[in-house]
C-alpha cells in the first residue's frame, strides 16, 4: 500500500462523510449551531498545524527518527514525503468536522446529521475560580514540555521527547487564554479526542506492518502495545487535543452559547 492510498482508505472518505453531513444541514443552520466562525475555523486550523508542523517533522526524518519507503510516495519536499505535508492538513479536517458534529448534539439540536444521540453531552457549570482552572489546567501540560526536553537528553527518549516539548506548550497556553470556557466543553473535548485518536492509533497500525513508514527504534523507548511504539500512540492523542482545543477556541467567541450565558473567558 502506498502512502497516498492509506489516505484513500483511511483518512479521506471519513472526512467526506463527515462533510456530507454537515452539508446536509445547510450553513444558515450550521451557524445557527456553531456560530458565525465555522466555515472558516478549520481551514485557519489547518494552515497553522502545517506550518507549525513542517519544520519540526522534517527535523524529524533528517534526525532519521522515522522513514518511508521510497516505494510508496509520489516524492519530497525537503526531507518529508508529499503525502505528509497533506496529513498536516487533512487531520485537522477529520478531527474538526466530528467535533462539529459533537458540538450540534451538544445543543440538543433538532439538526440531523446522521450521527446517533450521545447521552451525556452537557455544558459543565462556569468554573467559580477561573483563574485557578487556568492555571491548574495549563501547568500539568507546561510540566510535560519540562519532560520532553529532559527526555532529549537520552537518545531513546528523543521521539518522545520531541513530541512533547513541540506540542505541549501550545496547549498549555490555550488553557491560560481560555481554560475555563474549555472546561464547559470537557464532554465534547473527550469524546472529539478519544474516538479520532482511536481510529488513527488503528489505522497507523496497519500503516507501519505494512511498511509505509518505520519509526527508529535507537530514537524510541521500545513500548509498543499491538505494534504501535508508545511516541506514535502520544502523537496522535497530543495533536487531537491542538485540534479540538483549537478548534473550540476558533468557535468560543461567536458561538450563541458564549452570548446567551454571558460567560466570560
């Protein structure tokens, strides 16, 4: 399999379903539901995930802390295949709509977007402290930034070591600038991480014992349940929870909720 058809397979009709549904709704209802920032949260969402990721996962293929096969891509810019400059962008899309579609339930709306009802998705009460919840969320990911750069000093601590000090102070900072009104969505956030983050910890799987890519194991710490070294497991949960938080953070300000209740960030 190529790296272009594990896209074909797995990642993009997934997000044409996705998009199916959302379309189906119409935008004046969609914004009805989401407020006036979702057309555009996800393209905005996904440029900044490419940029932000480029120069870091090219250091990743120079170090050599993982590869591809030569065979199966179409061709490189810089040290890292086409198709993964495409996943950058594709991610944010697949994890972005299923939030979408997470937020309009949430609602209890009469919007039908082919997803079953999930029991228990509610908005949390406003936090009483919110400075506190800003800081008490925002330190535990500031402390794995911590970790991650120590882990850099061991060379199979390198992988993970670089997922965390890249991606866990970005988080850190959403929970300073807006932690509480996260907090009100911890039910949505959940489930908007967990099932994507299943689905891609399965789908990469396939991906590596099918030798699209190979993750070093000099760079790694050799954990591997089911085949899926521990760093790939982290990456894919670090990265949904950019996307969520930020996709959130795109839709928080405009979104009739943040109005109605007059809740402050």
């Amino acid at each position: 399999m190529s790296y272009l058809a594990f896209h074909a397979i797995f990642i993009v009709p997934p997000i044409l379903l996705l998009a199916a549904g959302l379309w189906r709704i119409g935008p004046d209802r969609l914004r009805e539901g989401l407020g006036t920032r979702w057309h555009w949260a996800l393209p905005a969402l996904a440029l900044i995930a490419f940029v932000y990721t480029t120069p870091w996962d090219n250091y990743l293929v120079w170090r050599e802390v993982w590869w591809y096969g030569p065979d199966r891509v179409i061709g490189t810019i810089g040290h890292v295949p086409i198709e993964e400059y495409l996943f950058f962008l594709l991610q944010p899309f697949l994890t972005g709509l299923f939030t979408y579609h997470l937020l309009l339930r949430r609602r209890g709306s009469r919007l039908r977007t082919g997803l079953r009802e999930i029991p228990g998705l509610r908005l949390e009460p406003s936090p009483r402290r919110p400075g506190l919840v800003r800081v008490a969320g925002a330190l535990p990911w500031f402390a794995l930034t911590a970790l991650g750069a120590w882990l850099l000093s061991f060379e199979s601590g390198v992988y993970m070591g670089l997922i965390l000090a890249w991606a866990s102070p970005v988080v850190g900072l959403m929970w300073l600038y807006l932690g509480p009104e996260l907090w009100r969505m911890v039910h949505v956030a959940g489930l908007a991480i967990a099932l994507p983050t299943l689905y891609l910890w399965i789908a990469d799987t396939i991906a590596i014992r099918d030798g699209i890519w190979t993750i070093s194991e000099r760079f790694t710490l050799g954990w591997a349940p089911a085949g899926l070294p521990v760093e790939e497991a982290v990456f894919f949960l670090i990265t949904n929870v950019l996307i969520v938080f930020g996709t959130l953070l795109f839709l928080i300000p405009a979104a009739p909720w943040h109005r109605e209740e007059g809740t402050a960030g």
